[in-house]
C-alpha cells in the first residue's frame, strides 16, 4: 500500500480521481488548493469518537499505527456523560453507568492511568430513594403493580439467552434464525414464563423503547447474560472518581491534537483497490483532507448519518434498513419535587405495568438537592425540543394530579440535556431471518473501511470494546 505513505508521493496520487469526486460532493471547494499543511497523512482514520471510535483510536496508537479522530462533539466519549454540579462538586451519571469486570475493561482503564472500582449498579434504576409509581400520560398513581417471583424470572430468562452463547459476542447467528429470537419479547415473555423478572429487565433495557414489541433478539443484546451475571455476582465497574466521563477525558489527553473534535465529515473517498482513504473535514481551525491507509468507522450507520460519504448500492440497501428508538437525558432543577424522591413510569393498563412510551422511565432526585436525572424514550426519534416539553408536560401532569407532595409552584429548568439518539438500532425480523447481519459483517475490510458501534454488536460500552479490539488485528493487518 504506496498511495498514502507520509510522503508527497500520495498528494500527487490523490490529485487525479479521488480529487474530483471529492470535489463533485463537496459544493464545489476546491480541494487543490489546500495547503500541505492542512493535510493529515495516517494509518487510519476513525470517524466518530464514542465508545467505539475513542477505544479503537486510543488501541490504535498503542499498537504503534498513527491515528486521527474526527468527532462532532466536543468531547470524545458519546453517551457516557457524567454531570458534574458546579457548586457541591457531586456527580450525576446521564448514561453508561458501569462497565463489566473484564480483561479488556481493566486493561483499557489502566493503560490511561484511570481507577476502577466495584460498583452498585443499582444507581440505575434501584435505588434507595422513595419510589412513587405514577403513569405518566395521566400523571396518576398506580396503586396496583404486578408483582411476580423476581428469582425464578430472572433464572428463566438467563437460562434461555445462555441458549445463544454468540450473541456475546456479535450478531453471528445461525441459519435458519432460531424461532424464539424473532418473537416479540412479550410472547417470548409469556412462553418462558420470565413476568416475575419484567421490571428488572425492564430497568436494564432503558432505552429499548417499547420493550414488549422489540424482538427478544435486541432484548438479548441489550440485557445479555453477561449482564445478568454481573449483576448477580455484583461486580459492575465505574471510575474510581465517580466520573465515569474521566476515562475518555484521558482517552482524549492522549490523543491530543490527533483527537478533531468539533468538526464535521464533509466527503470521504474509498479506493476499491486498497490504495487508501480520503477525508474531507470541517474542523475549528478550517477544512482538512485527511490521507490514510485505512478507515475506521464508528458512527450509525444510518444513511441521513452518512451523508458525503461514498456509499455503494450494497452499503445505502443495508443501512436503509436500520431502525431505531429515540433516547434522551437530562438535569433538571426547579420541579417542586421534593429531594430524596423518584418518580417511576408503570404503565396503568400495561402489560406487567411496563413503563408506557413515549414518556419519561423516571424523573429521579439525583445527587444533589434540588436536581432530578430524567431518562425519556420515544418508539420513534423527536427533536430535542419536543422532548423538553414532553418532559415538563410529564411533570406537571403528575403535580396535578396531586400524585406528589409540591413543595412549591415551580418552572423546570434544564440544566443538562443531552440526546441519545438514534438509539437501539434495529431492523425487521423477515431482514434478519433473510441474512441481514451476514451481509452486514461482509462489509468489514471492503474498500478499505471497518466498522464498529451499537448497530453492529450491542448498546453497550463494554461489548463494543470487545468488538473493536477483535477488529485490530485486521485493521492493523498491512501497515
């Protein structure tokens, strides 16, 4: 692989076919006129810098192959998102809560000098404050809720995902797809006899959007075993700090300037050949063209997510199909709710009063008084602020209603707020049962470019540091 050597050999190779399809995408900016030193010759480049991208970036550059990072936040780290109160000093987590006491877990903490330590992972959803179960399209109490055998549940539900060891691991399903994976989780529910464990996993599937209607096989990926057993054997990791933010602030460290966050992916050209990548970027400090061997990508892969980008007419039918839920967090202060207190969503006329969506799983004292942690699904994705409204809609149904104690009449205000959409990514049972992931993992090394993130393993950090470190090899493979 000649082309894109750190040398000016591959200016001069880029300067012909890829330069103008480049340009015929990019309204016309001319990329030959972009200084040399606006230029950035790598290894690989990672788009996007979440779990998935931050990992594979930081492994990367362990392995001695030079990286960039092209993230549009401005901050590495995606849906992990610690909150930190500027007055107390105390912390909220607004998404991942905890990671599995693995190898690579440990390994990747302390290769950034970065603390663990157990964890109750009950922080995310049982916890020790005064629980009020409300029904949040009326803001009612639910004073009558299904209470089943929670042991003998969750047993049932472990015993049949220990049917299918290789979803630990990925989407490598067998052919034809086994019946059960493809029925709605609430027949699946029903046939096994798991009612006893629903809120459990339904706490543990924050964010699934209408868990009862999603296929067992997304349920099985979000709630594997492996959570199952970290959650009995009570050994869930967090940062020492109690910022779990902290690890990607010194994934970032790291990285340094090889971290472009705040920027924007204008085009990318692959070669077909194994030639290389070309990227185009919009970044504080101007527009870059990134020159690499090879192309890590870790964002959705949903086609409104992929726009600039070279997509064959394999990649636009697979991506075309993906689905996903809306997921969204928030701080929010001035609720009249007193401390101390969580409002939980159960849903009145639902089965096993699962919570009914769109709505807010709960509105939670979190660790500072006078702040409540809001986690809010939609079975389809809304503006963020569609959201905030439906939020103190939420609220304020429920203080009418009288279903709590208002200390005061009080305007919410948000003082965090951050989106986690698209999320739960999905597609239909005839796409699965028809190889859908078959033809989706074909995709992996094809014109120079992996791919990694949710959509093709897991919402889960853990699992998708999993997944990328099995990529390296490959990627590494020739550079």
């Amino acid at each position: 692989m000649k082309m894109f050597q750190t040398n000016r050999l591959a200016g001069a190779a880029l300067a012909g076919t890829v330069i103008a399809s480049l340009m015929s995408i990019t309204a016309g900016i001319d990329i030959s006129a972009i200084a040399a030193s606006d230029v950035i010759h790598r290894d690989v480049a990672v788009i996007g810098g979440g779990a998935s991208g931050a990992y594979g970036a930081v492994r990367l550059s362990q392995l001695g192959k030079s990286v960039v990072v092209v993230e549009r936040k401005p901050v590495l780290g995606g849906h992990t998102e610690t909150y930190t109160d500027p007055v107390s000093g105390n912390s909220t987590e607004m998404g991942v809560v905890a990671w599995y006491d693995t190898p690579t877990v440990k390994n990747f903490f302390a290769s950034l000098n970065v603390g663990l330590k157990t964890t109750d992972v009950q922080r995310a959803g049982f916890t020790t404050l005064t629980t009020i179960p409300v029904d949040f399209r009326t803001g009612e109490l639910v004073t009558s809720i299904y209470e089943g055998n929670v042991t003998q549940g969750l047993l049932n539900y472990a015993a049949q995902v220990a049917k299918y060891p290789y979803l630990e691991d990925g989407f490598n399903l067998t052919y034809p797809v086994p019946a059960d994976l493809l029925l709605p989780f609430g027949e699946f529910v029903k046939k096994y006899d798991i009612a006893g464990a629903i809120q459990v996993i339904t706490v543990f599937a924050n964010g699934i959007g209408r868990i009862l209607d999603q296929l067992t096989l997304y349920v099985f990926k979000l709630v594997s075993l492996q959570a199952i057993v970290a959650l009995q054997e009570g050994n869930y990791q967090s940062a020492v700090s109690g910022k779990n933010h902290e690890i990607y602030e010194a994934a970032q460290a790291k990285l340094g300037a090889d971290a472009l966050v705040n920027s924007q992916v204008l085009a990318v050209q692959r070669n077909a050949t194994g030639s290389g990548v070309a990227v185009l970027v919009n970044t504080p400090t101007g527009v870059k063209l990134i020159k690499a061997k090879k192309l890590l990508l870790a964002i959705p892969p949903k086609l409104d997510n992929l726009a600039g980008f070279d997509l064959d007419a394999t990649e636009r039918a697979l991506f075309g199909q993906i689905q996903n839920v809306g997921y969204y967090a928030a701080i929010i202060n001035d609720t009249g709710i007193p401390d101390a207190v969580e409002l939980r969503n159960f849903g009145v006329d639902s089965p096993w009063n699962v919570p009914a969506l769109p709505g807010p799983y709960f509105i939670q004292a979190a660790n500072t008084a006078g702040l409540f942690s809001v986690k809010y699904n939609s079975p389809v994705q809304i503006s963020d602020d569609q959201v905030k409204t439906e939020i103190v809609a939420a609220l304020n149904r429920v203080k009418a209603a009288g279903s709590v104690n208002t200390t005061a009449v009080t305007t919410p205000h948000f003082v965090e707020y951050h989106s986690h959409a698209p999320f739960a990514f999905n597609v239909p049972a005839a796409a699965i049962q028809d190889g859908f992931y078959t033809h989706l993992y074909a995709l992996q090394g094809r014109k120079n470019t992996f791919w990694t993130g949710a959509a093709f393993h897991a919402q889960d950090s853990s699992k998708l540091w999993e997944f990328t470190e099995k990529l390296l090899p490959a990627i590494t493979e020739g550079i």
